[in-house]
C-alpha cells in the first residue's frame, strides 16, 4: 500500500493505492496551519488505514514555502568571508524594470548584526589565498550563540570551487555546541553567484529548524500507528528523498506539492500518447502552471520566493521543476482598487473563513461564490457533501460589488470570473510565449479544485485545442501524482570551460565523474544502489549571458563525443532563439541527475458497467455567462465511455467541476480521463 499526502493552502488531500486490490483511496481534510500535523493525521484516520500494512508514505507539504513568505522561521546567524557581509543588503545592482519606481529591494532575512565575517579567503580556482583562522571562528560563533541564534549559515566565497573552509567551519561549531542547525552554501549548491548561493543558504537555514520539528513529529505519529515502511519527501526538482535529507536541506522541497502533479501528468500523458504538456493546477488560493516537453519537465535552478512587478523576489538556487504562480485560486477575494477597478486575487479567504457561500463567517466576495452565483458550480453542496452552500450568502457579499458599480449581482458575479479567467491565462502565457513556445502546441492538463473551470475559458483564450482533466479526482491530483515520482537528486557546479581548448576533454569527464560519484553516494546512503545517471550541461557561446541546457551522453567524453556535443548546443540554441553562431562554445554548468526507480504505479482502465447517459444527468441548471441559458449537468462518475458530450454543459465529481463551453465537447477515455476539444 502506498500512501501520497499533499498540504496544501485551504485543504490536505490524502491518496491510498492498495497495490494487492488496485483499489484508489482518497480524502481531503481541511488544513490546519498551526500545525500541519493534524490535518494529515486527521485524513490518514478518517480513511480507516492500517499503516501496518502501508509499505510507502510520500510527504509534500507547504510548511516550508509558507514558513519563507509568513517569516516565520528561526532566528539566523550568518558567517562569511571578510568584506562580503552586506551582500544580502546589496543584492543585484540591476533592476529588471528600471522605470518602475515602486521597485523595491527585498529586506534580508538576516539583520547586519548577526551577519559576521572571517577574514579567510579562496581564489576562484579553488587555490587558498587566506588560511582560515581558527581562533577568529570560534570568537565568531560565540558571539551568535550569545546573541541566540538557533541556526546558522556558513557561506564563504568561492566555496562552490573549494568547500574545504566551509567544512572547517562546521566541525569548529560542532565543537562548541553540538545541538545548533548548520548549514553550509557548498551543500546546498556548487554554483557561483554569491549573493543567489548566500541567500540559499540562509533560506535553509531559516526554515531548518521548523521543518526538522515536524517531520520528527509526523515520523512518530506514522510509527506509533505501526508504520514500518519507508518515508520519502517530495522535493521540487519532481523526485523524492528520505525524510533525513529533507530533513538537513529542507530548501529543496520548496515546491514539493505542485511538482507532484506535474509528474502525474506526465503519467497520464504517456498512456495517452502526449508529450507536449502544459499542467495547469487551479488550487484554493493560486495558480501554477508548468510546461513539459517531450515529457521532459523542465528544471532550473533560476527560481525565486516571492517575485512580482515591485519586487526581484529571494533566490533559491536549488533544483527546481519550471513553475509559474500566481495567487488566482477558488476562495480568491474580488475587490476593488483606488482606481475603481475591480481585482481578483492574490488575498484569498483559504478554508477558514473560506468564502461566504461556506457559511463559516466569510464575508468577502470569493471566485468561489462568483461561481455559484452564476451557476456553474453546484448549488447545494461541494466535495462530495462535506462542504453545504448558502447561495443567499455568496449573493450577500457579491452584492458588495455590484452595489458598487450598479449593475445586477449575476453580472458581478460573472466579472469576477472573467477576470479570473484572465489572470489563469497569464499564467500560461508566462510558462509557453514567455519562454519561447507557442501554447496551441500543447496538451492543457487541468486540475486541482478550480483547474478544470479555468481550462475551457483560457483553452479558447490561447486557442489551445485539446484540454485533458485526468480520472484521478482533479482536486487530490498532485497528492496522486507524489506516488508516481522515483528518488531523485540532481547536483549541478558551476566551472566556465571552453569546450574547444586542448586539456577540457579531461576537465570536463572529471567533473561529471565527480558529480556522479557525490550523487551515486547519496543515493547509497538512502539504500538505493539501482541508479540511473543522467547528464546536462548548460552551454553558451563565448561571451554571452544567457545559456540553454543541452542532454550530455553518459560514458567517456572524446573528441568524437565533443563533436556531438557542439551540434546538439547549436541545435538547443537556435530552437530557442532562432539563431546559431560561428564563435566558440562553453560549458557553464555541469548537472547530473540520479534516479533510483521505485515501482511503477499501474493505471487500471475503467469498469464499463452502469454508465448510462440517462444516471449520469443530474439534470438542468441556469447559467449566466453574459446571458442567462440553461446547461445539462452530469456526473462524471457515471458517464459512459467515448459518449459524446457536447457543450455547453457541467461535469461534476467530489472533488472538482469542469466546465465545457460552446463548441467544444468532452469525451471519456478507457482510462476515465476526459478529453475536452473544439
């Protein structure tokens, strides 16, 4: 048995495969942000499991990321070389809009008191310039334990090409005291740019203690309830790792959640024939979207907390799958600007108070009861029962709005979504146009709660073709998608070569041997020796900022093997940019991945028997979109397979609802997934 658990914003969705039966379990409970435990321990409960008999339990959560945006974390003390103690404050001397005077420079995690320097120094070769001092760091770290800080950051310059410094340092506060977080930049990333692999480290740092609290917590719970198996977190580069290594590097699983779903979609797309991507999870409160080519997601380690127009964000400079978010979700909160426009989103009402059409104290205007209003979502209840509607209620706070602009509530109501609808369609535009690909190429993957609504609307917004919502329940998707991940860890160092000098042959097989040989060790550690290597190497040509990631061939590099090297670059480049160069070649970043198989998760076709059109329709119900009109409504549950179902019309299940519009139509594959086209 197999158990994914996914934290999310507004609810914790819990996902059981019973390898033995084949039978899917689920439930989603509400999230209990104080203290996370509960809501998982509450939806591991109310599915009646005996964890004796649950070989594998994988973990993501939202703890971590929450913890960053909330500032929530521990009290942290950085060390780092002499002359480099306000590189938090100085930051990135450019600015991406230099016209935007509302611009503003993200306050460090880290205050200048507690931010002290070492005077050791390591050349940008790796050779010691500056012995370190011994004495001067035990003066350093006495200093911060009696300012009381419970975590500390070691980032030392040029650490990436050297780490042995930074090692020194660890075992001289290990020696003074041995119960202090600690982390150190070179075990986070070996990439340069000192400010992005500071702030990494420190990010650590800050969410370390937190998040080793509550997976000690979680672990006991699971092993006082007779758990024996194995406990694997999700991380964000769309593998997973054992609890202990999340554990030290908790920054890793920053996007844990969202990345889940994109590897279930994967999943889907495979039995389905699609390779060309795009996943589109329409959650409680945001948005994300991610676009997977040739069923490769893509991964990164530009990635960053908190970016938007007035603000750079923080970098992580950790692997992590392409996502772009936006706080567009279904309790978003519509409200109006001192310009009177009207806005939807990123504040959201969450579960608690959640919108008002809940009837647990909400008062604002929610998309989610924009949605009711209208009548697209059901008007009686939601989640399968779990969850009553009040339509006075939701009409009360929509009132708000259309009592402001003096227009009818349904017409409110239907702005709210229609601006909605523009903000998911950003988000697509961001991922695909923005990075150089056109979305009409590509297989829209919708889930999540509110994913399915939003499909259709942006589907013929961005005139893409064909949406797909998978037959796992939208809204527990990503929770499922955790149980098709492998163990994976990807390392990547930074080391400019290039490719065209007479010694880089040897240079560039000793640094992927080494890589190799640091990812075939952790994996060892973990108990996986079965391990699959896969290399990339971000290139560029001589002089320019930019790079593009290339697939590099495993075994020994040779001047044959360079060749291939060079086409497959000029190849990558001018897909992207439209243009090749006749100038020489480098490799920026090495990067390896490591991937320990886990067993495939089988997808079981349907059973046929008691779908009938006639159990399926729930009946008729009035709509407004622009106009009123009267749409079927089904139950996806019941629908029979390769029927028909022309638009407009409403299929509901427990966990979601999808919208299919004028024009287009849904069919039901074997599998249960439904296809939407026009």
């Amino acid at each position: 048995m197999r158990i994914g658990i996914d934290i999310g914003g507004a609810f914790t969705d819990v996902v059981v495969f019973d390898e033995n039966s084949g039978d899917l379990l689920w439930t989603k409970v509400e999230t209990t942000p104080d203290d996370p435990s509960v809501g998982v321990i509450k939806g591991v409960e109310s599915l009646n499991l005996d964890l004796k008999n649950a070989d594998l339990i994988i973990h993501g959560q939202t703890l971590a990321i929450n913890t960053i945006i909330e500032r929530k974390g521990a009290k942290v003390g950085l060390i780092t070389t002499k002359g480099f103690r306000d590189i938090l404050e100085i930051q990135r001397a450019n600015r991406r809009d230099m016209y935007n005077f509302r611009y503003k420079k993200p306050e460090p995690f880290v205050p200048r008191y507690l931010r002290l320097e070492i005077s050791e120094r390591i050349k940008s070769n790796g050779e010691i310039l500056r012995p370190i001092n011994e004495e001067e760091v035990n003066a350093v770290v006495q200093k911060l334990l009696e300012m009381k800080v419970s975590s500390i950051a070691v980032s030392l310059i040029n650490s990436y090409i050297n780490p042995i410094h930074e090692k020194k340092v660890y075992e001289l506060i290990k020696k003074i005291d041995g119960k202090v977080f600690v982390t150190l930049s070179s075990d986070i990333t070996r990439e340069w740019k000192e400010y992005e692999r500071t702030n990494t480290a420190v990010l650590n740092a800050y969410i370390m203690p937190k998040i080793h609290e509550y997976l000690d917590k979680i672990e006991r719970e699971f092993r006082n309830r007779g758990f024996k198996g194995n406990l694997f977190a999700m991380l964000s580069n769309g593998g997973t790792s054992t609890f202990e290594f999340a554990k030290k590097y908790p920054i890793y699983t920053l996007e844990s959640g969202p990345v889940a779903g994109i590897v279930g979609a994967i999943k889907i797309g495979e039995i389905m024939g699609i390779k060309d991507i795009i996943t589109f999870d329409g959650g409680s409160t945001t948005t994300k979207a991610s676009l997977v080519f040739n069923s490769e997601p893509n991964i990164t380690t530009e990635y960053y907390i908190n970016r938007n127009r007035y603000s750079p964000g923080y970098p992580v400079k950790v692997p992590t799958v392409d996502i772009i978010e936006t706080g567009n979700g279904g309790t978003s909160i519509a409200w109006i600007d001192e310009t009177n426009n009207l806005n939807v989103g990123p504040k959201a009402a969450g579960s608690m108070p959640g919108p008002a059409a809940y009837g647990r104290g909400g008062r604002d205007p929610t998309l989610t009861d924009a949605y009711i209003i209208c009548g697209l979502l059901n008007q009686e209840e939601l989640l399968g029962g779990k969850i009553k509607v009040n339509r006075k209620l939701a009409e009360e706070a929509i009132s708000k709005i259309s009592t402001h602009y003096k227009i009818p509530i349904e017409e409110a109501a239907y702005g709210i979504i229609k601006i909605a609808n523009y903000n998911a369609s950003n988000v697509i535009r961001l991922i695909s146009v923005q990075r150089g690909y056109d979305p009409r190429d590509f297989t829209l993957f919708a889930y999540g709660g509110s994913g399915p609504m939003f499909a259709p609307f942006v589907a013929k917004e961005l005139e893409i073709r064909k949406i797909v919502i998978p037959y796992i329940p939208a809204g527990v998707f990503s929770a499922w998608g955790m149980l098709a991940t492998d163990i994976r860890h990807d390392l990547v160092m930074s080391f400019p070569i290039r490719i065209d000098k007479e010694d880089s042959i040897k240079i560039i097989n000793d640094k992927f041997y080494e890589l190799e040989n640091r990812v075939k060790s952790t994996l060892a550690s973990e108990g996986f020796n079965d391990i699959i290597i896969v290399r990339y190497a971000e290139m560029r040509y001589y002089g320019q900022e930019h790079t593009v990631k290339v697939p590099i061939m495993g075994g020994v590099i040779r001047d044959v093997e360079i060749e291939e090297i060079k086409r497959r670059f000029n190849e990558v480049h001018k897909a992207i940019y439209s243009f090749t160069l006749d100038s020489p070649i480098e490799i920026v970043n090495f990067h390896v991945s490591g991937i320990a198989k886990l067993n495939k998760l089988p997808i079981i076709k349907i059973n046929k028997e008691n779908r009938q059109i006639d159990k399926a329709f729930r009946g008729i119900r009035k709509t407004y979109l622009g106009k009123y009109d009267e749409w079927p409504v089904y139950d996806k549950e019941l629908l029979p397979l390769n029927y028909e179902v022309q638009g407009p019309a409403i299929i509901e299940d427990d966990t979601s609802t999808a919208i299919i519009l004028n024009d287009q139509k849904g069919v039901l594959d074997e599998y249960g997934n439904l296809s939407i086209t026009w």
